[in-house]
C-alpha cells in the first residue's frame, strides 16, 4: 500500500500518477484503506462505490491534471449518474440518470470519485448533524461539529482520506466547515462555476459549488476546470484566461490595501477572544508581507441583514420541497426534519412582495460592499466567529422540535407560517445558526468570492480560519495571497 498517500496533495498524487511512481489503483487503494480505517470514527462518507472507482482506474480515467486522484462528492447539489442522491434527508432517494454540469467538468479533470459525503437535510444548517445519517465528528475532536454544510467533506479532507472534495456554498458552507477542519477552501464569484442544468441559482444566487483542499494550488486547479459558462446560466463570467487561477499561486501577492473587519454582521453574534487574537495576528502578518492593512467595514443594517437573508431561504426552501414533489413524487418528502418542514411552511407563507423587499435589502448590502472594496482590494475577517461546537449545540432542541411538529399539524386554517415569521419566535429558532454565520453570508448575498484560509488554532486544539472576501471574479488575487500564507509555512497543519 502506498502509505506515502496522505502526505501529497492533488496534484502531486496526479503527477505521482502520470509519472508511472505509483498507478490509479493504488491510489485509490490507498484513499479505500484511509476510508475504511478513519471513516467509522469520522461518519464523513455516506455512500461508497469501490468497485466502480475500481473499474475506471483500471479501464482508463479521462485525462486531465488530476488524472486518477481518489475523491469525493458532497451528497447535495452534485448529481452523479446512477448513484443514489439523499441530500442529508431520510425522504430523498433520487437516482440521477446523468451528471450535472459542474460533475461533468470535474470528472474531465481526470478524478476518480468512490463516495458521497455527508450532509445537513438540504443544506440548510452549519453543521452536518443529519438525523437520517447521523454526525460528522470533527478530525481534531470527536462529539464536535465538523461544520456545514459541506462537512462531511471537509473532516475527509482533513484527515487525509483525499486531497480534495467537492462542496457547496450558500452560507458559508465551504468556508465554514474548512475553518472548523483546519483546511483551505474558497467560494467561487456567482456564476463563476455551473449550478445546472435543473436548477439556475440556488437561493436567488447565493449557492456556489467548488471544492475543500488542503493545498490552495489544487483549488486554483480545479476552478481553472470549471468556471466558465453554461447553457442557459443566468450569469456569464469570463472564461478566456483559462489556466489564470493556477498561475497565480506561483507568484508573490502585490501590495494590496487590506479592510480589517472584526465586528459581526448579524445581531447577537460574539466573537471568541482566541478568534479575534488571531484576526490581529493575521493583520500584522499581512502587514509584515508589505500590504497595508486598517479597519473598516461596509455600513450594514445586520437586524434587516439576517432577516432578508432566512426570507429568501425559506422562501427556496419551499419551493425546492413543492418541486421535489413534482418532479420525484411526495414520498421525497414525507419524513422531513422538523426544521425543514418549518422553513418549507414559512416560506409558503411569504408573499412575492416579501421577497423582493429581501431581494431590494441584499442589493443594499451590495451596494455597501462594494462601496468599501472601491477604497480596499479585499477583507479580511474571522470565518466564524468561534471554534468547533459540540453536536447538538446548533440543530433545534428537542422543544423547538416540538414547536415546529406542532406547527406542522396546525398550519391549516390559519396563516401560522406568517405569524411565526413575524414573532419573536423565528429569531429564537433561527440566532443560533445564523449567529455562527455572522461573516461568512456576506459572502452569499454579495455573490462575491470569498475563502478561509486555515491559520491558526485554539488552546484546546481546534482550527481557526480566516476570511478574505474580494471584489467579483478578483479570485487569482485571493489565490495569490493565500499561496503566500502557504508558502510562508503559516497555514496550521490539518488533521492527518
């Protein structure tokens, strides 16, 4: 067995690979006994298929820079021809008879996928906490959130089962579970890499889908292979560098003008002291690399902020529930989570006037955004404002759950959707999750890139990552800096 296996990276298990030092079966064989070895302790893999990774390292993967590279697809918006998708739900159960358009374009790269990891139901929490699935468990603390929604395939990444997986974005959900692992992953531009072909954009734009890595090169690489236009995309960025992002993580960063912002974006939400004092190292480090750093941040409403953002979710949320009916059948969704079914009622209780005004708040935050990156080239922020949490700390308690049951037998006759989106109660259920994503969101609603780069970790152990977000389609220069971090040996080590 290749017991060298964990120590590379993507592209250098590739070059491994094409050099003739090691095959694609013993690859694979390698990242199948890390699978098999750390998996029971972790529950980052849900859904396994050897055999056919088996099959296609042997019969001859397509040929690209990742050629025969093991690898893993978050079981959400990544549909896999002839595979079972579950999207973290105990209703789903989808077979796709083609790839997605975003899963085309990887498997181009030459990546021999052999497992779905796992998920919150929908993607809808930070935390991968399923109940269908049960919990990821941290790789640097077990019984502790390996963040969501794409933890699963960050706590595989940490932990040395693959270089790389692919993830999804739309509230931070690559970002927050690489901070929490201790591993690297950036949020594409919207509309950088494709949502398609079923759906256009997921929630009104904000979900973008990329990869978790722990080498920034093997990011860069794997969004050189993606973005681009698709048929029928709402949104077109310009594709005629190919190769940009690569390239720029081979040359130093130059000077930039670096807004600090250490303040959360949502009411309520406190950063840890730990996180903060790494928020100030970062600044003087960057500072030490010649780029001028000072505190600023853009001028948000945060009460209307967190608001306008659980309106347009829910109102998704809805919508996705009623179209998963349509399209597969009710029983996809006749045993949803409690929350789920909660977010799904109050989305149908939403007027088409509510959601625009959510729509006209999120311009506003654009607006301020972008005032601010007029003056800075990016922002540096902490990823989340504490370290890992304990399981169970973040899904609802056991008598939110009763509440949210209730209202589920009680929503007929009366507008119980509405009434819970204007009382205090949808503050209550909803603060927990969305205090945690009192940075990342901004992000989201902003459909700027945005990544977390792991540097630095807390006295009982757990990572610590900071947020850089920078001007639209600005990825090479984020690629640039965090390269810089890498190579000055200031990334905090992952799991393995």
């Amino acid at each position: 067995m290749f017991k060298e296996y964990p120590q590379y990276d993507a592209i250098g298990l590739a070059e491994l690979i094409q050099s003739g030092d090691i095959s694609a079966k013993e690859a694979l064989e390698a990242a199948i006994y890390q699978a098999n070895s750390l998996n029971p302790k972790l529950n980052a893999i849900i859904h396994r298929f050897d055999e056919r990774a088996f099959n296609a390292a042997q019969q001859g993967l397509l040929q690209g820079i990742f050629t025969g590279v093991p690898y893993l697809l978050k079981d959400l918006n990544y549909l896999f021809a002839d595979e079972p998708i579950k999207m973290g739900s105990r209703s789903v159960h989808i077979v796709p008879e083609q790839d997605s358009e975003i899963v085309k374009r990887m498997r181009a790269t030459g990546v021999n996928t052999f497992g779905k990891t796992n998920t919150p139901e929908f993607g809808l929490i930070i935390t991968t906490e399923p109940k269908f699935f049960g919990p990821t468990h941290n790789p640097f603390k077990k019984g502790y959130s390996s963040g969501g929604s794409s933890g699963g395939s960050a706590a595989a990444v940490s932990a040395g089962i693959v270089p790389m997986a692919g993830g999804g974005d739309g509230g931070g959900s690559i970002r927050f579970p690489s901070a929490w692992c201790g591993v690297f992953g950036l949020k594409p531009s919207r509309g950088r890499n494709p949502s398609g072909p079923i759906y256009a954009e997921g929630w009104e734009g904000a979900v973008a889908d990329h990869v978790i890595t722990r080498s920034v090169r093997d990011s860069a690489a794997m969004l050189d292979a993606t973005a681009g236009r698709e048929v029928g995309a709402p949104f077109v960025t310009d594709a005629s560098n190919k190769g940009q992002f690569l390239e720029a993580t081979k040359t130093p960063c130059k000077p930039l003008k670096i807004a600090l912002m250490a303040e959360p974006l949502f009411p309520g939400a406190k950063v840890d002291k730990e996180v903060l004092a790494v928020l100030e190292k970062t600044g003087r480090q960057l500072e030490d690399m010649g780029h001028k750093v000072e505190y600023a941040a853009p001028k948000i409403d945060s009460d209307r902020m967190w608001r306008d953002f659980f309106t347009v979710v829910c109102a998704h949320t809805a919508y996705f529930v009623e179209d998963l009916s349509l399209r597969y059948g009710p029983q996809q969704v006749s045993n949803l989570e409690p929350q789920t079914r909660n977010m799904a009622m109050i989305g149908r209780s939403l007027s088409v006037v509510d959601l625009l005004k959510a729509k006209q708040g999120w311009h506003d935050v654009q607006y301020q955004t972008g005032l601010i990156l007029e003056e800075y080239d990016m922002i540096v922020c902490p990823t989340v404002p504490t370290t890992a949490v304990k399981h169970g700390v973040l899904p609802p308690s056991r008598i939110d759950e009763l509440l949210l049951n209730v209202s589920g037998v009680i929503e007929k006759g009366i507008n119980l959707g509405k009434w819970i989106y204007n009382s205090s109660l949808v503050e209550k259920l909803s603060s927990p999750v969305l205090s945690k994503m009192a940075f990342t969101t901004l992000g989201n609603i902003t459909g700027l890139p945005a990544m977390s780069v792991p540097l630095g970790m807390s006295n009982k152990g757990l990572p610590i990552g900071m947020q850089f977000i920078g001007r639209m389609n600005d990825e090479a220069r984020l690629f640039a800096l965090a390269a810089d971090f890498e190579r000055a040996g200031l990334f905090t080590d992952p799991a393995i």
